[in-house]
C-alpha cells in the first residue's frame, strides 16, 4: 500500500467504528461499561460479557439495541474459547482485574493464585481465543486495562503489580507474533480511579486525599475518562499503534508529588 493510499478521505472517520463488533470483558461495571458505553457511541456493535449478569445486562440496557449481555467468567478457558467462536470480535477489550492488598511475606499461594489467574492468565486466554479469527480476517484491535502499578509500586501492591507488568509484555509479544496479520495489541494503564477495585481506598479519607494529591491534576478520575483512550486505541486513527501502553493517570507517573517548593507555607 502507498502512502497515498494510506490517507484517509476524512480524518473524523478514523475514530469511527461503524460495522465492527467489540466484546468488552468485564463490561458490567466501572472502566469496562463506560469503555463499552464509548465503543457503542462511536458506532460499533457491542458484546458485554461480566461474570455478573445482570451487571452485564444493566450495562447493555444502557446501550441499547446496539448492545447484547453475555454471562462470562474469565478463569473458565471453554467459556473463553465458546464466547470468541460465538461472537467473533474485531475488537476485544477486557478492563477486569482483581487485587490482594498484603506484604509479599504475607500473601499465600491461593493468593497468588487468584491474582495471576484473573489478572494474567485471563488476558492470555482471550489472546488465544480472539487473536487468530482476526489474523485470519486480517483486522483486529486487543485492548488490555494495565495500571500505572505496573510501573510504580506501594508495599502491599506486588502480585497486583507484577500481574500488570507481566500483562503489558504479554500484548508486546502478542503485537510481535500478529502484526504481520495487522492485529494490534495495546495496554491502558490508568491511575487512580473511582471503582469498586479502589472501594477500600476511598473509603478511607486520608488514604484517599493522598492519592489525589499524587496526580498532577490532584483529584481521582471518573471511569468515564478512560474512554477517548480505549475508543482511539480501537479504532483506525490507532492503525500504527501496537505494543504500546497509553497511560491515563493524571500525571501521577510525571511528577514527584512529595513537596511543593512554591507552595504557601
């Protein structure tokens, strides 16, 4: 293909996904039903699949006829492969994630366990059920939700962390094997955000205050604002975009956040 044949007749086209379907795992709730709400407002057609599901058909219910709920748990490989067979994707998204919050001399072995089982292994299943019907169809976006934990940690964070750390380099090898087959892998790793994940944290005012005073925005984030991130990752105006991670934190990774030199004393 030419560079000429590259460019688009309209630039606002890239960001459309009219005529694809997106499977968003975990869509029932939090991140996953404002990125599916997203993918839907920007004209797909959207598969939500939760391991609730009714939180599941909540979120489709929102969407509307351009949406349908499917009962999913992610640590069942068959039901994995059945969903993929079922509804091919030309876009597969899975927000879901789970968190044991324990020093490393205190985590036991079904703790381990159950972090690496949803939060690893489960990106490693829905690799190996939706990547190759999109190399054959010879189009497709895999969209993971990482964290800035996989960058920068706190005691407490270690399988979480390693898990997204381990899942950011899962998608590179998965963008090395499929991009001759222009199959794109790509990680969001969010900051701070307002979910039932960090429940425990926000209840907790002081614990709270010092995460949004982390941010160079200083404030938690709305699940909402990891939208325009996953919807461009998904979309054409991404089509030079794998293996990479875009990180939505607020500038929590940018700044040191410990003492403000200029601030009034």
């Amino acid at each position: 293909m030419t560079d000429a044949a590259r460019t688009p007749t309209s630039y606002a086209d890239l960001f459309s996904l009219t005529g694809r379907h997106a499977v968003v795992v975990g869509g029932g709730s939090g991140i996953g039903r404002e990125v599916a709400r997203g993918l839907a407002a920007a004209g797909a057609t959207v598969t939500v699949a939760d391991v609730n599901a009714a939180a599941a058909a909540q979120t489709a219910a929102l969407i509307g006829d351009a949406a349908t709920a499917t009962e999913l748990d992610v640590v069942d490989k068959d039901a994995v492969d059945a969903l993929a067979a079922a509804r091919p994707a030309d876009i597969a998204v899975t927000t879901v994630g789970v968190n044991v919050r324990k020093r490393l001399a205190d985590l036991t072995d079904a703790d381990y366990d159950r972090v690496l089982d949803v939060n690893l292994r489960s990106v490693f299943r829905i690799i190996q059920a939706f990547a190759p019907g999109m190399a054959e169809r010879r189009r497709g976006s895999v969209l993971a939700f990482a964290s800035i934990r996989a960058q920068t940690v706190e005691p407490g964070q270690g399988l979480y962390a390693a898990t997204k750390a381990g899942l950011i380099q899962l998608l590179r090898t998965a963008a090395a094997e499929y991009g001759p087959d222009n199959v794109r892998f790509n990680a969001v790793a969010p900051g701070v955000v307002a979910t039932d994940l960090t429940g425990p944290i926000r209840a907790d005012t002081a614990w709270s205050d010092a995460y949004a005073r982390k941010g160079a925005l200083a404030r938690w984030a709305d699940p909402s604002e990891m939208v325009g991130a996953a919807v461009f990752l998904a979309s054409d105006a991404a089509s030079y975009m794998t293996g990479s991670v875009v990180t939505v934190d607020g500038g929590w990774t940018a700044v040191d956040g410990r003492f403000d030199p200029f601030a009034p004393r």
